[in-house]
C-alpha cells in the first residue's frame, strides 16, 4: 500500500489512479490505525487529512470521466463497516500536503512507478 505524491495525481496511470481510491477508502474505513510500513505516517495525523488527500484522487478520477460512489466526499464516512466520525474537525493543517511528501519521497514515487515500467515526466 503506498499513498502516490501529490504531483503525481495527475499523470497516474488509471491502474494507479483508481488503486489509490481503492487505497484511500481501505485506510479511511477499517485499515485506520493498522499498521503497514509504506503508509503509517498517515496515522500521525487527523483522518481529515488522509479525506483531503482522497478527494484530489477522486477530483483526478472525475476530471478524466471515472465515476466513484460521491458517498465518499463526506469527510465523515468510512464505510459500510465503520461508524462515521462524530465529529470534522477540518481545519487548513488537514487540507495541506503530507509533510512526508517531500522530494525525496517523490523520488521514490517516480522509482517505483519506473520499476513497473511507468516512466512520468
């Protein structure tokens, strides 16, 4: 599991693109809080920020004519099988960038993808 940069949205595959919704809505929902090396630093934070995040894959998939369930732009809602937060607490620190998402873990994005043969400009 592994949360793509955000300069890389835009220009994943659709494979990558419509497996990072499907990533998103695992670590909103039952995932929370479950450990996994790639992808324990979202855990430092609010769940709204990971929701912020999600919402920019979900934005790229409706730019390009993907349909997703629009359930999932309830900051709140974490799936059939998890209660809703009872509370939002969205505040311009959630909406920010993941500070883990630095160059150099753009870097090893862009590695990765190459080793799959996707080669982003």
């Amino acid at each position: 599991m592994r949360l793509w940069h955000e300069e890389l949205i835009p220009k994943l595959p659709r494979q990558q693109l419509l497996g990072q919704h499907r990533e998103c809505c695992a670590l909103r929902g039952l995932g929370w809080k479950k450990k996994h090396a790639t992808v324990d630093y979202v855990f430092k934070y609010s769940p709204f920020k990971l929701y912020h995040y999600h919402m920019k894959v979900m934005n790229e998939m409706k730019r390009r004519g993907y349909q997703n369930d629009t359930i999932w732009e309830n900051p709140a809602y974490r799936g059939k099988k998890c209660p809703a937060y009872d509370e939002i607490n969205d505040s311009l620190h959630d909406t920010l960038p993941y500070p883990e998402h630095d160059g150099k873990y753009l870097t090893e994005c862009l590695d990765n993808l190459a080793r799959k043969g996707i080669h982003i400009s």
